[in-house]
C-alpha cells in the first residue's frame, strides 16, 4: 500500500512540474495581458476548417494545434513550451503536422481543462515554414491514406481519416452533427 502511495504521489509531482513549465517565464503574462506575440511555433496536428468560423472573423476559418518555442513579446525575446491552439484564415490552410513556422497573433487564455495553455488568434499568414525530413515524409504518408479514401461514401471519407489519424478536416457537418448526438466526440 505504501508502494502504492508513493507512486501515485510521484506521478501527481512530475504531472504538476510538467504543467507548470508549459507556463514559465515571460509567456503567462503575455497571455494575462493578452498580448499581441511573434511567435515561433511547431505544429503539432494538421490545420482544419472550422465548422462556425463566425466569432473570429469572416470568412473561412482554420485552427491547428502547435507548440510555441520561441516569442517576442514587447521587445523582449524568450523560449517557451507553451501548446496553444491557432486560428487563423485561408492561409493556415495548408500547415500539417511538425512544420516550424513563424506567426504573429494575439493570445487569449484557453479555458481550464483544455488541452491547451491559450489561443493565438493569428493576424498574419504562417512564415518562414519548414518540414524536416521525417516529419515531410509522414506528412506525405497522411496525405496518401486520405487521396485513397476517395472512391467511398463521404461519411467514410471523413470518418477513417479521424479514427486511423485523428484528422478531423474531412469530417462533413452532417458526420459532425451525427457524432455529436450519439456521444462519439471528444
């Protein structure tokens, strides 16, 4: 029992470390103020088209998740490890998984209990965009799993790519709203 114990107790601390670095340093008050950053960021999941784009501008809508490594925030430059969630318009489009890119945005703290620290509600197109080897390479291998969906039923189109890939830019409204309702979103 008392094994038991410490071991939980030792997963509490190294959890409670982990969330608090993705915090240190300069980018909680830049998020506190809501700052306006420049960011350099690595995607972490494919950008995807919002489904009600209405409450962060006109017009299409994309949000990608990615990890913040480097900012400048009034004046001063910093590293961070901060996950955030990015929204920005047409020309987020195409980010996919593990590009490193440069973006400038404002960040508005996420709400408690999500998997992200904020959000960066981006005010320019991504820049300076690279892929390293590895990373291009499974962005290609993704790419061809969905081109190979193409002849099935949409439904099926939009579903495999969520369940194999945990892609959810093909999934249609109608898919969205049958998910929803039978409890199989999370």
């Amino acid at each position: 029992m008392l094994v038991l114990c410490s071991c939980t107790g030792l997963l509490a601390l190294m959890v409670g470390v982990q969330l608090s670095q993705r915090l240190a340093g300069p980018i909680e008050g830049a998020i506190t103020a809501e700052e306006t950053i420049t960011a350099r960021l690595v995607a972490t999941g494919d950008a995807s088209q919002m489904q009600a784009p209405g409450q962060f501008g006109s017009g299409p809508r994309f949000h990608l998740t990615a990890t913040i490594v480097e900012a400048t925030s009034a004046g001063m430059r910093f590293e961070a490890d901060t996950p955030v969630l990015v929204l920005g318009g047409p020309d987020w489009s195409g980010v996919r998984y593990g590009e490193r890119l440069r973006a400038s945005g404002k960040l508005v703290r996420a709400d408690r209990g999500q998997a992200v620290e904020a959000l960066l509600i981006a005010s320019t197109e991504p820049a300076d965009r690279t892929a390293p080897p590895l990373d291009a390479w499974v962005s290609g291998l993704r790419a061809h799993f969905v081109q190979s969906l193409a002849p099935l039923p949409p439904d099926a189109r939009g579903l495999l790519p969520g369940m194999v890939l945990g892609d959810k830019e093909h999934r249609g409204s109608g898919l969205e709203d049958a998910m929803r309702r039978t409890g199989l979103t999370h």
